[in-house]
C-alpha cells in the first residue's frame, strides 16, 4: 500500500535596508506548526540584489526548521520509546 502525504511549507520576507528577514512556518498532517526565523544583511559594498538576501535568509531560517524538526522527531521516539533518542543530520 502506498501512501501520500504532503506537508505545507510557507516561507515570508521583510525587506528593510541592508536587511532581509525570512519566517518559515511548517505544517504537518496532525495540525503541528514548527516556525523559525533568520536574516541575512547585505555587505555595503555589495550591490543590492534583493533575490540573494531572500535565498540566505530563507537558506537560514529552513536551516533552522529542520534543526527543531529533527528535535521534535527524537521527543517523538522518545515518547514511544522511553529511551533518550539522538538523531542526527
């Protein structure tokens, strides 16, 4: 039997300066939200290409949300398991 299961991914930015702040925000199947932040702030030498602030931010902020997925993911064994799990990257 194969199943299908889809999760919903929402990715925000706030553009202010030389800055770019990005939100992530998962939703899983069981109504579960994982939420991270992150910014990137562009060099002053550096022209302004607001298309690579995004990508660093959301790279960041992504980089974060699989980080606390993944904590969630042990809590989630140890909950069934009652040992202490440790899952890595």
């Amino acid at each position: 039997m194969q199943t299908i299961v889809g999760w919903h991914v929402e990715v925000e930015f706030e553009e202010a300066d030389k800055r770019t702040r990005a939100a992530v925000m998962l939703r899983l199947p069981d109504g579960t939200e994982l939420r991270a932040k992150a910014h990137a702030t562009r060099h002053p030498d550096d022209p302004e290409q607001l298309k690579v602030g995004e990508e660093v931010a959301a790279a960041r902020a992504l980089n974060q949300l699989s980080r606390d997925l993944l904590a969630k993911a042990g809590h989630d064994i140890e909950s069934v398991t009652h040992v202490e799990a440790h899952p890595a990257m």
